[in-house]
C-alpha cells in the first residue's frame, strides 16, 4: 500500500514539473511551483508518519479484522483525493483563464487528503489498543487543518489558496518532527516480524512436504500384488 500511495505522489510531482515546463520559467511560475511542492511534501508526510505495520500484525497475531480492513479500504479515498490534488496542484501552477475548478480540486483533493490520514492515525492507535504521546493531538491537527481547507475553497481566491496550503503543510510537517513522536513500529520490529512470518510459512510448508513424502508407496518395495 505504501508503495501504491508513494507511485501516487510521485506522478503528482511530475504533473507539477509539467506544468511549469508548460507555463514556462517565469517568477510567478516558479513561485507557485514551489508552494505546491510544499504541499506535496506535507501530503506525503501526513500519510508516511502514520503508516505502520500495526493493522496487519492485529488481524495476523491477534485475528482483529475490524483495524486492518478499514485501513486497507480508507486508501481508495485517499487515492482518489490525491489524484485530484494533483490535478489541481498542476492547474494551480498554471492556471486556465477558461477553468474555474482549480480551488476545488485543490481544496477538496489536500483537504481531503488530509482527513483520511488523520482517520488512519486513529486507525493506528485502534490497532494498537494504547495511545502514543502526542498522537491525538496530530490527528486532531489533521483533521481541522483538512476541514478548514476544504470549507475555504470556495471562498478564498485561488492567489490565496496555495499558499494556505503550503503553509497547512508546513505546519503538519513541523509538528510532527517537533512534537512528541514515538512510532508505533520501530524498523527492527517490523523486520523481524516479517522474518519470524517468512520463517513460519517456510517451517510450515516443510512439515507438508514431509507428510505428504511419508504418504507416498516406496518405491523400492516389491509390489504384492
């Protein structure tokens, strides 16, 4: 999943070089491209500061199915925002005179977005059964910060509303690496539960192998028959 959302993220920032090259390297444009950069970055450190093992190791070690499904379908929504926040990222950088959608797919698409990584936090510490410090606090800003965006779109001008959104980025990217932030999987335990699965399914697979050897004839006994 980590990989599907970071192929997302990565064709957004390519829709944003495109339309520079497109509307050509001016002042303005270039301004413009690194507000939306900014908040490119914030999208991707929203999702990746919160997403973890945790739901998988519920439904494998303790059979909880409620966690992991939900978090695996909130990435279909999530998907879906970012794809529109890259759309109107890269009609932010260069705007249509004869379009008018472009505060709305920014401020529904990094809104949105927003929301969902909040609602997948609490998804992790649900998993988890104990909150980490600082945590609700992050799904808190999360969550307000997507709302605000999303109500202040057809409101504030499109001038206006790219920087709101790099300054929302900012704000979620430093409190995150300046507040109180404990993982929920450390890289060693996540590689270890992988290896203790893998060695399981392998342990596995060869006790049926040799039950299914012991069934067989042998071959070099004479046939009674």
């Amino acid at each position: 999943m980590a990989t599907f959302t970071t192929l997302v993220l990565a064709q957004i920032a390519s829709c944003i070089v495109l339309e520079l090259y497109e509307a050509g390297i001016r002042l303005d444009s270039v301004g413009r491209t690194l507000l939306a950069g900014i908040t490119l970055l914030g999208l991707w450190a929203s999702y990746f500061d919160y997403v973890y093992y945790t739901p998988v190791r519920a439904l494998s070690e303790q059979h909880r199915t409620g966690p992991f499904w939900v978090w695996l379908y909130l990435h279909l929504p999530l998907t879906l925002l970012l794809l529109l926040s890259g759309v109107g990222l890269g009609l932010a950088v260069n705007p249509k005179p004869d379009l008018t959608l472009t505060n709305g797919l920014v401020g529904i698409g990094v809104g949105g977005s927003y929301v969902i990584t909040g609602i997948l936090a609490m998804v992790n510490q649900w998993a988890r059964k104990q909150a980490q410090p600082g945590a609700r606090q992050k799904m808190i800003i999360r969550i307000t910060v997507g709302i605000s965006l999303v109500l202040a779109a057809p409101w504030v001008s499109p001038s206006l509303l790219l920087p709101l959104c790099a300054a929302t980025s900012l704000l979620l990217v430093l409190t995150d690496q300046l507040g109180a932030f404990v993982p929920v999987d450390t890289p060693p335990v996540i590689a270890s539960g992988f290896a203790r699965s893998a060695s399981n399914q392998r342990l596995t697979f060869s006790i049926e192998t040799t039950a299914h050897d012991d069934d067989k004839p042998d071959a070099t006994l004479p046939d009674q028959g």
